[in-house]
C-alpha cells in the first residue's frame, strides 16, 4: 500500500457530548485537517461506515467541500474500521481522490445504544418480534434471547474456553489480566473516560456477570464523539508537516458464516484462518515477530487473546500465559492497546484503535513505547500494519 | 413460555413450519446433498438451485454456550438468567438454541445433544437441544467449564 495517515482529530469522549452529531463530526474533521497541516478545501474523498447518521452530503453542504470525486461507505461497522483505510487507500491509488478524510460521529451513549434489545426487537403487546435478517437479534437467533453482539462475544470465549480446556479461573485470569492492564493504560490517558477510575484484579472479579464467562468489565464502554482521520498518499504525505504515518497493509476478510457475527463458521475459539495473517504481514514486508505494539478491537477482553493467536503474534492456547504474566503490559514484549482500549478510553468503533497505533508512530501516546511497526485488527475481518515514515 | 419470536411474516417458511409440525428440518441441496443454515435459494456448496428440506437428525455436538445474567430489554427482567448454545448438527451445520426455562443442566463444549421441539402456539414453535447422556463420551482429562 502506498498511502499515509497524515491528521487525526477528536472531540472529547463523553457519555453526553451535548451536541448534535453532525457537529461532532465537523468538529473532528475540522481538528484532523489541522492536525495534517491540510484544509477544507483539499478534501475530496470521504469514507464511512455505513451506520454512520452523518452522510457525506451533510458533511460536504456543512463544511462547503467544493469538489467531493469519492464517497464510500463500509458495512457492519467497526468490523470494518481498517478496511475504510484500505478502502481510502485504494481510491487513493485508483486516482480518484487525493486527499480522504475516514469519520466517524456517534452519540452512542446519550443516544441509540448498541447493548440493548430494543435495537433489534419491535414489542407489541408484550412479546417481542424480530424482523432482523441477520444477526444480531434475527430471526434464527433472538427468540433464544440472543440478540446484542455483546453476548455473541460471550459465545466465543466460552467456545476458546472449551477448546482449549480452560477451567472458570484460568479464563477469569486471563480475562482480568486484559481489563486490568489496559484500565492502567487508561489511568495515564487524559482521553480516555476511565482515566481516573482505577481496577484491581479483585474488582475485576466482583464485577457483575453480564453472559459468562463474562463480566461488567470485559465491556467496552459507550461513547458520544466523533474522531476523524485524513489519507492521502505516501509521496503527498512526505511533503506536509511530517506527523505522517505510513499505512504498509490494510485489508479486509470475511469468508462464509464469519459475517456479520461469526456464528456460522467452523471454528469459534478462532475468528480468523492463518491465512489472513500470511497475507497481510506479506504485502506489509514483516513477520509477526517484527510487530512492536497491536491495537486489537476490544469490544470486549476476549478479542485480545484471540487475536493474538489467530495472527501468530503468540502460539496457539498460548494468550492465558502470555497475558496473565503481564506481556501485553508496558514492560512486556508486546504492548496491546497502550490507550486502555475500547474498555477504558472509549469505544469508537475502530478509530480510536487506529489512532492510537498512529500516536505511538508519532511517539505521541501517553504510554509510548518503542515502535517501528504497530498492527491492528477486528478478528481478521478487517487489519492493517502501520509502519514509520 | 418465550416472548421473543419471528415476526409473523416468516412463520410460513418452512423453517418455522416443520417445527410448528413438530420436526426439525433443515435446508438442504438435492444435488450435492449436503445442508446449510441459515436457508438460502442456492446451495452455498455446489451453488445448485436445487434446494429443498430434509428432517435433521436431531443429534448435535455443543460448541459453545453462554448464561446471560444481565437482560438487555425490559420486558427480559424476569428472564434472565437463561442458556444460549451454539450448537453443531450432524449434517455439518450450526445453529442457535438455548436450554428451555427451569431446565437445569451441566454444559461442557463437546458434549453430545439432541434435539427436542417445544411448541409455543399452532404456528411457532422451537428446536432446543439437550445433553444426550446415552450418546456422551466424557474424554479423559477435558476440564469442567461453567
């Protein structure tokens, strides 16, 4: 891939932003251009998801965008965060644009929130009918009561738990080691929305279950915000202010029963097969042992030790002693989400994975390591590797 | 007695016809004959139009399961906690089912099922499926899980 992040921009996290979405987006648009030393009018390329509220019409009537050659758009969300930069990249590359600004703007939690029923489910008279032709909450599904991603989440460390022969405290450690660390990430953060609550093994485990095996604080969080990020190409990038990161692979990977909530593939405690890990790490020229720090979409605790295997960053049924003996902390061979992640900074759907991949790039994280190579990855189904400009 | 169901538009699939009639039937394709689900108008396999839909075997193998504790709508309060599986078929396919209300039972990924339809009214009806004692074999050494 030949493109660069070259400008990040936010508002604050919050639970109640107090202001419309669309203000929100244009206020991180508006900070990420700044950020990249670029402005409103080389705008010409805008990517989102999908479930995005704020179209690209919108933003291109209430920022005066004169000239938009590119707008594409990414289903199911966050599954997708690193396929958007794939996707910016490859209009990029195609000449249809040179200068693309990814967003993203969600009161998601003063507005519709994604952990309750009543997203998927219509009540009438007292039962509740589900017309949702796909998971979460279809047809097939919801009248078990599985309705919320977040309880599928539970299906797969349950599924891991058994695979691998993991009684209740070897999962209860691992998972805690994962929400303990990245909370203490998250105490050095002044982002994130949990920077001054702090989280001991034993309030990890008092928390209240939610699904087993899972529990309060194997949740990431609901946010109101909006990030934006702006791409452009390698060469373009050298010429601006030099806060240009360097996007060596991005792609995106889903295969029959993987989408959109990986309930019908072969295998659960895996969510993606070697062979998105190969390619990747191929088309970006390193190894899995040559990655410095991973960003790895934590919805929930259980997408990190999953990850970690399904990539080859750590050997098979390896993640509980990895993660229990702290590698994934500041001090250990492989950070993972030095922001806190989406359990501890704020949940933005992937933006806020990438960003914080750039930052430690940039040496801009606020728990910095040394880092040549950052990865990031939604359970395969979309990754990228960043590398030093 | 469940309160969430298919709105009343899909019940005349014969997905949901054959369990309202008491069997489990699964979609299947009459040229390679293998099944699949979620049904589709093509066969994902061999991509043969030649759809139809056979009675499954019932039998099953637990690939996962959770407890939900905490209700993710108001009208759920009083339903939780209950068992949601993901279970395999021995046609090769999976499927979401649960353990019915007040049926207390030891889960263990692995372990053999079979499938047992509960019929809520005259159009809907449910495949849930229960440990097959007689059919388990306990594999020496495999830890306990919740």
């Amino acid at each position: 891939m030949k493109t660069s992040i070259v400008g990040l921009g936010q508002t604050e996290f919050s639970k109640n932003s107090g202001r419309s979405e669309l203000k929100l987006a244009v206020e991180a648009i508006l900070a990420a251009l700044q950020d990249a030393g670029l402005e409103v009018n080389d705008v010409d390329g805008l990517v989102r998801y999908t479930w995005d509220n704020t179209s690209e019409a919108t933003i291109v009537n209430a920022l005066g965008i004169p000239a938009l050659k590119y707008y594409g758009e990414t289903e199911f969300g966050g599954v997708n965060c690193c396929g958007a930069v794939a996707q910016a990249s490859a209009a990029i590359e195609a000449g249809l644009a040179s200068c693309v600004v990814f967003y993203r703007a969600l009161n998601a939690r003063s507005g519709v929130r994604f952990g309750r029923g009543e997203r998927v489910l219509e009540e009438r008279d007292g039962t509740l009918l589900s017309r949702q032709p796909e998971p979460p909450g279809d047809i097939y599904s919801a009248p078990f009561g599985l309705l919320v991603p977040g309880q599928h989440h539970a299906l797969y460390a349950q599924a891991y738990a058994g695979h691998y022969g993991l009684d209740t405290e070897q999962v209860t450690n691992m998972l805690g080691s994962i929400a303990v660390t990245q909370r203490a990430y998250a105490n050095k953060n002044p982002r994130a929305l949990l920077r001054d609550r702090t989280l001991s093994m034993d309030e990890y485990r008092a928390g209240r279950v939610i699904s087993t095996p899972l529990r309060v604080f194997d949740y990431c969080l609901e946010t109101d915000g909006a990030m934006a990020m702006v791409i452009v190409s390698r060469e373009r990038a050298r010429s601006l202010s030099g806060k240009a990161v360097d996007v060596l692979a991005a792609g995106q990977y889903i295969f029959p029963g993987s989408a959109p909530m990986y309930l019908y593939a072969p295998h659960t405690y895996s969510l993606a097969p070697e062979i998105v890990g190969q390619e990747l790490f191929g088309k970006a020229g390193v190894n899995a042992a040559d990655i410095d720090v991973a960003m790895i979409y934590d919805a929930t605790s259980i997408m990190v030790p999953i990850a970690l295997e399904d990539f080859g960053l750590v050997e098979r049924g390896g993640a509980h002693d990895f993660l229990t003996s702290g590698e994934h902390g500041s001090r250990g061979s492989l950070p993972v989400n030095t922001h806190g992640g989406l359990l501890s900074e704020g949940y933005f759907h992937g933006l806020n994975t990438i960003a914080e991949g750039v930052r430690q790039l940039r040496d801009e994280s606020f728990n910095q390591v040394s880092a040549e190579t950052a990865f990031i990855t939604l359970r395969g189904a979309s990754s990228m590797v960043l590398g030093r400009a | 007695m469940t309160i969430i169901r298919p709105s009343d538009e899909f019940l005349d699939e014969p997905f949901w016809k054959n369990l309202a009639w008491g069997t489990l039937h699964l979609n299947c394709c009459d040229d390679c004959g293998a099944s699949h689900h979620p049904p589709s108008p093509i066969c994902p396999r061999c991509r043969s139009w030649n759809t139809g839909w056979k009675p499954a075997s019932g039998r099953a193998r637990l690939k996962s399961f959770t407890e939900v504790h905490h209700p993710v709508h108001s009208l759920l309060e009083s339903a939780v906690p209950y068992v949601v599986t993901l279970v395999e078929l021995e046609e090769g396919v999976r499927m979401v089912s649960g353990i019915p209300a007040g049926r207390k039972v030891d889960l263990r990924v692995g372990m053999a099922l079979q499938c047992e339809v509960i019929r809520y009214d005259e159009r809907f009806a449910l495949p849930y499926f229960l440990p097959d004692a007689k059919l388990d074999r306990v594999t020496a050494g495999r830890s306990e899980t919740n």
